[in-house]
C-alpha cells in the first residue's frame, strides 16, 4: 500500500519540491498545511487542512520543514497522533530538541541536520577523521555559506558536521564550540572547533570542514547545488520511517549506515 505523505509547510520552496518529490515515488499526497503566518497559497491540487493535528490524521507520515518556532508543538501534536514525523527543520534550541526526543519515546522520528545522501556521507567521515586527528595538533574549522534568507546560523548542518568531531573526539560540541568571532579574541583554545558563517545571494548551501596542522591542512567540502538533494532524502526518509518503532532516528539509519 503506498505511503501517505503529509507535508508541513507545503507552501514553501521546500514543499514545492517535497510535492513532486511524493509524486515521483509513487506515494500518496495527503495534503498539507502552510508555515504559520504564511498567507501563501496552496499549490493546485494539493488539500490544505486546518492544522497540524488533522494533517497527521490523514497522513502515515508528516514530513515537516517548517521553522524552529513550531518544534515544541509540533512535537506534541506529533506525539499524540501516533504517526511518523520525518523533521528537517532547522535552528531547534536544546529545549526543542529535549521536545523531539520526547515525542521519539512514542512515535519514529527521523530528524536530520541535512537530507542529502551526500552531506551524510560527509558527516561519517567527519566523525572518522575526528578520531584520527588528534585535537592538540590538528585545530578543526568549519566554514558554510548560504543565501541571504537564511535566518540561523552557524546552519544545522555546519553544527551537524561539528557534533561528528566531537563524537569522534569523544567530546561535547556544546563545551568546545568558538563561534563569531569578533575583535580581540585572544589565542585558539586547543581542542575548539571554530565555526564561521557566510550569507549572501542565493547559495543552496556550501560547507567546508577544515583539519589544520602546522604541517598539513585538510579540508572537506559539500557544495549543493539544488535543494531536490533534501527532498528526495526526505521522501526517503519518509517511506523508510513508517512502520518502525519509536525512536529517534537519523539520516544515517535512513542510509543503512548504521
């Protein structure tokens, strides 16, 4: 039986793609719901409903790329409808993700930083060369560039791409993170990971991670090119997610690469 998909902000740039991206696997629309305080209209073809609780109720899974303002009711709601909840959003504080990790305790969550097959590609590798390169020898600098709408930052996936160090380093990103620097901010602690962040015209998104020795620098870079790489992800994610068990999930278990 096909997938019935739920899109939560259908109105955006995101929920156009996320809408061809549904027809294209062969799933079910169910409908959708803007972001809120969105007067845009609903794509042709698409039934719109009055909130989130009533698109989850017609969906088998809600897929979401809304703004962090909604993560905390969001997660409620999700969680009282027992459906499957595949959460792009980005810019989540500590608290709304203490939110998702509760509703994950009753429903599967797939809540990633970045959908692309790609950028996770580059998050297990990050993790890896954390573990290799030593942090009192090699200082760890994370440089994203988006377009000039982006409203967070460092991004969630620069913080994603931050987290796989300090994993590998056996460290949390919270106590080692340098982020804007500005004026006199004194010598590089050992161990930190720096992050800077760009924002100008309408770059998809470029992240580099940089490795840098005394004697050798080593960079690894994502560059995208167009947003289709984070919705066929998601509608990946999505098809993947229903029927499991409740849990929080990532795009890596979505990959199999874990």
């Amino acid at each position: 039986m096909a997938t019935r998909i739920g899109i939560a902000g259908v109105t955006g740039r995101m929920g156009h793609l996320l809408i061809e991206e549904t027809r294209a696997a062969s799933a079910v629309l169910a409908g959708g719901i803007g972001r809120p305080g969105s007067d845009k209209p609903t794509p042709a073809g698409v039934d719109r409903y009055p909130d989130l609780a009533a698109l989850a109720a017609a969906s088998d899974v809600v897929v979401d790329f809304t703004n962090a303002a909604t993560a905390q009711p969001y997660a409620a709601a999700m969680a009282a409808s027992g459906k499957a909840w595949v959460l792009g959003t980005s810019g989540l504080t500590a608290a709304d993700e203490a939110a998702v990790e509760t509703a994950a305790a009753r429903i599967p969550v797939v809540y990633a930083s970045n959908f692309s097959a790609g950028v996770n590609l580059v998050l297990a590798l990050a993790e890896q060369m954390g573990a290799a390169l030593p942090a009192d020898a090699y200082d760890a600098e994370i440089m994203e560039m988006h377009h000039r709408q982006k409203v967070d930052a460092p991004s969630g996936t620069a913080i994603g791409m931050g987290r796989a160090v300090a994993k590998g380093r056996g460290v949390k990103l919270e106590d080692v993170i340098v982020s804007g620097r500005d004026g006199h901010s004194g010598a590089r602690p050992t161990g930190a990971i720096g992050f800077a962040a760009l924002r100008g015209g309408q770059v998809v998104g470029e992240h580099t991670l940089i490795f840098a020795a005394a004697t050798e620098h080593i960079a690894l870079t994502h560059r995208a090119f167009d947003r289709r790489a984070f919705a066929t992800g998601a509608i990946r994610a999505a098809e993947w997610v229903v029927g499991k068990p409740p849990r929080l999930y990532s795009m890596m278990d979505v990959l199999g690469m874990r």
